[in-house]
C-alpha cells in the first residue's frame, strides 16, 4: 500500500516537471518567434496638428489609417494592445478650388519620421485625406467683470477697479464671434474687504462657442483700497442769473458740506475748493420762495461729498 503510494505520487511529480519544461519550452519558442523580423499590417490612429491660423477644423478627418510594415514581433503584438497614434501636420494641406486635402504621398512621408529606427513603412493606404476647414476672423471686445464687491466699513476704492488686460481677442467661425460685444469672466464675491486685493478670473465662454478661441482666457481684477476720514466745510452759496435790479437774501447762505476722503486729503483742503450754487432763472414766475442747490464744484481727489440740504428759502428785494 505504500510502495503504491510512492509510486503515484512519483507520478504526479513527473507529470509536474513536464508540464513545468513544456511551458518553458513553449515561452522560448514564443519569445524566439516575437524577436523575428514580420512584415504585417497595423492601424494607427490619426492626430491632427498644425492648421493654419486663419482656418478652422469644421469637422474632424479621418481618425485612422493602415499601414504595412516591416517590423520584430513584439511591436505588432503592442499594436494589439495598445494603437500607436501619429501627428499629421496639416501644416502641409494642398488646395484645389476650395478643396482642402493631403495626398497619400505627403502623410505617408510624416508617418515615416515617426516611426523607430527599428521599423519599416512599407505602404499605407492610398486614400487621400480630404480636409473640411472654415475660415476664421478675429475681433477685440471688452471684458466685464461679475463680481459682488463689498467693502469694510470707513473705507472705499480709490478711483476705480482695474482690469487686465481690459480688452481680449476672439478668433472663430465669422457666424459664432458676429454678435458677440463683450466676454463675462466668472462670478466673484469678495467681501469686508478693507485692503488692496488682486484676484485672476476666468472668462465665461458659452457652449455654443465651441470653435472660438479666447486670447487671453483670464483677466486679472484688481483694486486699491484706502480707509476714509470725515470733514465738515461750511461753504457759502453763490446765486447766479440775478437781475440787476433785484436783491436776494438767502436762508441760510451758508450750507454745510460732509466730505470723505483721505485724511491727508482733507488736511490739505478748505471751503474755498468748493461752489455751490442756486440759480435764480429756475425760480422765476414762481410763487414759491425755495430754490434748489447743487455743488457745482469740488477737489479731487476724494471719494463722496454731500450737502446738508439740497434747497434755500430766499427773500427778494427790488431796488
């Protein structure tokens, strides 16, 4: 009983081993026959680069093409897996009419440069890749920005947001780029904002624009942001259009004037900067005795001023 065990499981071993040698055998013989030279063929497909500036691919051309080459076993088999992808440089369209296309003669050369020394392009096919463009314009539109800007309180923007650049290029299809005035960038909220700020925004291109180009694509949205003071100036009101046989007393003649600024702005101004003014020609043939003021002037250089009253009651007296 166990000699006869011995023996079967000596069986098992052998059969084990040749198994084992056969598949050896079988990885030489497969190895050997992928190092050899083939001629076959293979499909690679097609990337296409180079178009001119002012055309467009309107549609895509072929994605594919066959190719016979000489070439050792182990690439085939990674063709298999995997396709080699080759650049085509429509760099070199030919024209005839208004048709565009590249002869085999022509792509078949730029697949030859691509190729590895070890591999040969024997042929491809014959079929000549036909080439649909549409020609392209190019105009300049201003950016707007979208941005919810609020800021801290006591302070303000000194003068106003700066946008770079300001205007942006669009190249497309005439029929895509003809309406369109302006390019939005995307949205922005910055908020409390009590210091200078420099932020990059994107611009917004619509899905119906799938053949035009933004150049640049992002702007950059920046501000200077100043914390103001408060003054009080009391400014006397200047009357204009007086007859000169007519007097007018005005109540007050003096109007208070709340400016906001940088306090070295301030320090460096006084009433005189200022007019206000009523103009008597706005009252005339009226029965009332209240005539509105405007300032008609004031410095530069700061970011609000405002009146304590926008109306003066006069009194007339003629001479």
């Amino acid at each position: 009983m166990i000699v006869e065990r011995i023996k079967a499981g000596l069986k098992k071993r052998k059969v084990k081993l040749f198994l084992i040698f056969l598949f050896f055998s079988f990885l030489a013989w497969f190895i050997n026959n992928l190092s050899r030279t083939f001629v076959s063929t293979a499909s690679f497909n097609l990337e296409y680069v180079g178009t001119p500036k002012n055309l467009l691919l309107a549609s895509p051309p072929k994605s594919s093409v066959n190719v016979r080459l000489r070439a050792v076993g182990f690439q085939f088999v990674g063709f298999g897996i995997r396709k080699k992808s080759i650049q085509i440089d429509l760099s070199e369209v030919q024209k005839k009419d208004s048709i565009y296309y590249i002869p085999p003669s022509v792509y078949k050369r730029q697949i030859d440069r691509q190729l590895s020394a070890d591999m040969t392009l024997l042929d491809v096919d014959n079929d000549t890749i036909f080439v649909d463009f549409t020609k392209v314009v190019t105009k300049t539109v201003p950016v707007l920005p979208r941005i919810n800007l609020s800021l801290a309180k006591n302070y303000e923007i000194e003068d106003s947001l700066s946008i770079e650049p300001r205007m942006v290029k669009i190249t497309g299809p005439k029929s895509q780029i003809d309406s369109i005035r302006n390019v939005r960038t995307s949205f922005l909220e910055l908020l409390d904002v009590d210091k200078d700020f420099s932020v990059k925004s994107t611009l917004v291109k619509p899905r119906e624009l799938d053949k035009t180009v933004f150049e640049p694509t992002s702007v950059t949205i920046s501000g200077k942001v100043y914390r103001f003071s408060e003054k009080v100036y009391n400014v006397p009101v200047t009357i204009l259009n007086v007859p000169d046989n007519v007097k007018v007393r005005m109540f007050p003649d003096v109007i208070k004037v709340v400016c906001q600024a940088k306090l070295e702005r301030l320090k460096e101004m006084d009433a005189d900067d200022f007019l206000i003014t009523a103009d008597y020609a706005q009252v005339t043939g009226s029965s009332q005795n209240i005539i509105p003021v405007k300032l008609s002037k004031k410095p530069k250089g700061i970011s609000n001023a405002i009146l304590s009253t926008q109306e003066i009651e006069f009194i007339l007296r003629r001479e």
